[in-house]
C-alpha cells in the first residue's frame, strides 16, 4: 500500500462508527475501510473493471432504482455504461461505515453511508446531490474480501423525521 493510500485508509478508518467497533475487530474494520477506500478511488476514476475486481464471480446487485444484476460481467457492465452515461465526473464520497457484523466465520454483512453527487438520469432528470446507505455481503477469500451482494438505498431525507426507532417528528419540523 503505497503512502497516499494509508492516508486515505487512515482517514477512513476515522469515520468507522461505534457500532463497527463493537461488532468487528480491528482488522475487519480495517480490511472494510480500505476495500470501500478502492471502491470510491475505482468509482471516481470511472472504473468499473477496478470496482468489481473486489467482487466474488458470482456477485449479486441491487442498483438505487431495483435493477437486480447477476454475476460479475453484468455487474461490472452494469456499471460500467452509468459511469460512462450519467455518474461521468459525478463524485462519491463515504461518509461513515455505519456497521460491520460477522456472519459465521467466512463473511461480514457492512452498511456504509455515502455522499453521492448530482447527476442527470438517461431520460434527462435532474437528481440533486444525496445520501445513499449502501449494504455489502463481504466473503473472507485467499485474495482477501470481496463483495457477494451489494444494495444500495437513496436516503430520503423527508422519511428520516419519521423513523420510528429514532422517535416521533419534532413539532419544530
């Protein structure tokens, strides 16, 4: 890892949340920070080959809007053409890995909250920038972690003052 790499995994490793280090050890938080590191460098370059080679083949994924692709070649393709359409130069930046949960021994489930910019849709809609939570099924293999699934989620932001766990709306809004 080269010196501006652990810089950025460094930084990461700070927006690890309560819940991660509780959950996980030291070295899966870590081992998280620097694959969601390179997922975020691979995004910004536009790389959609460098983002799913921290994938298993047989990866499954669930985009913003449903779409449900499978295996890495659709995955990877998938992604490739909306980076290439409308995320062109859109920045993604992490905010915060909300949890990191070992599943049995061979897998960690992760929700991270991401910082997406504004991008325009193919059918010409403006979409302002937002928060995205973004949920990885994350494999331990030879090669280190890869992603099995990935989901992700556009926060509305409207629908938080109403979350139940959280308590009911302020009267203030």
């Amino acid at each position: 890892m080269d010196r501006r790499s652990f810089v950025v995994v460094a930084a990461l490793g700070s927006l690890v949340g309560s819940t991660v280090e509780a959950a996980a050890s030291t070295g899966d938080a870590q081992a998280v920070a620097s694959l969601l590191a390179e997922y975020q460098a691979a995004w910004n370059a536009g790389d959609a080959a460098r983002m799913f080679r921290l994938a298993t083949n047989d990866i499954h994924w669930v985009n913003i809007v449903g779409m449900h692709w499978q295996g890495r070649a659709q995955v990877e393709l998938a992604h490739q053409v909306y980076l290439e359409v409308m995320f062109k130069g859109v920045p993604l930046m992490l905010e915060e890995v909300e949890s990191v949960v070992p599943v049995g021994t061979g897998a960690l489930s992760v929700v991270a909250r991401w910082d997406m910019g504004a991008f325009t849709t193919p059918d010409g809609k403006a979409v302002p920038s937002s928060k995205d939570r973004m949920s990885l099924l994350l494999l331990r293999t030879s090669d280190g972690l890869k992603i099995a699934h990935g989901a992700n989620v556009q926060i509305d932001p409207v629908a938080q003052q109403f979350d139940p766990v959280k308590g009911p709306p302020s009267v203030d809004g």
